[in-house]
C-alpha cells in the first residue's frame, strides 16, 4: 500500500510538473524568429530578389509607403502571419557550402527593421532535393523550411508591381 501511494505521488508530480512547463512557455517558443514580429512595431521592410530588384517599404502611420504610394497595413496581415509561423523540416548545426543550397546569391531576402532597433533578416535559396522545402538562412543558422512564406512574398512582389 506505501509502495503504491509512492508510486502515485511520485506520478502526480510528474504531471504537475509538465503541466507547469507547458503553460510557462513564452511566445517565442512558437515562432521561427527569436520572438514575434508584430506589425505595429515593424518601422521599416525590404524585399530584395534575385534579379537585384528591391522594394524599400517604410511606416508611416497606418501606411506602408512605396515609391510614394501608401499601402495600408491590412495589406501586409497575411505577410506578417506567414513569417511568423515559417515551419522549420530541418535544421542544420554548421553553415555549411552556401552557394549549393543557393544562399550565397539568395532568390530571395526580407529584412523587417523595428522600431526598437532589432531587425530581422531570412535568405531564401535553393528548394532542397526532395523538393518538400526550401533552403533558408536567418540568424546565421540555415533550414530547410516550408515554401509558404515564400510564396507569400513573391504574390507580394507581384502586387506592388501592379
């Protein structure tokens, strides 16, 4: 009977104690940058694609200005919530060639500047052999990540060309 109570507290502690981890987890734990991009701190955004073409978009109040035009932040909603959830497949521990998973010229780069000084940038470069990702560089650590993200930008690309 002792035995079996033992075993029992020991049960319930283990149990409280991975309840307690999984509701002390922070936000961050959750997105593939080193914490949530929130749009109403992103000052400034820069795509640039392979062909060296650069959209340079800056905030201004509730606009996203380019070439002079005012694009409404409502606009960029999809944007930002692909960014946020990019799923990593892989990731690898050591940088390895660059230029064969196509990152030393990379097809594609965002860079979101916040108004607190930080800023974010993800390299796209060569879908992986399988063909089920993508090639990424962020934070100076490399993945294989879904292409979602990707497309999203690219559809973006296509729209301020309009």
């Amino acid at each position: 009977m002792i035995k079996t109570n033992i075993i029992l507290v020991i049960i319930l502690i283990l149990v409280a104690a991975v309840a307690y981890t999984i509701m002390n987890q922070t936000e961050t734990d959750n997105y593939f940058f080193s914490q949530k991009i929130e749009i109403e701190n992103v000052e400034k955004i820069i795509l640039q694609f392979e062909n060296n073409e650069i959209f340079d978009l800056n905030q201004k109040d509730d606009f996203f200005v380019f070439k002079e035009t005012e694009i409404e932040k409502t606009e960029f909603e999809s944007f930002f919530e692909k960014i946020n959830t990019i799923s990593v497949q892989r990731e690898f521990d050591n940088l390895t060639n660059l230029a064969e998973l196509g990152l030393e010229n990379p097809h594609f780069s965002v860079t979101v500047y916040l108004d607190n000084g930080k800023y974010f940038n993800v390299a796209y470069g060569r879908r992986n052999p399988s063909n089920t990702g993508i090639y990424c560089l962020t934070e100076n650590r490399i993945y294989i990540v879904d292409t979602f993200f990707y497309h999203e930008a690219r559809e973006f690309r296509r729209k301020l060309n309009d």
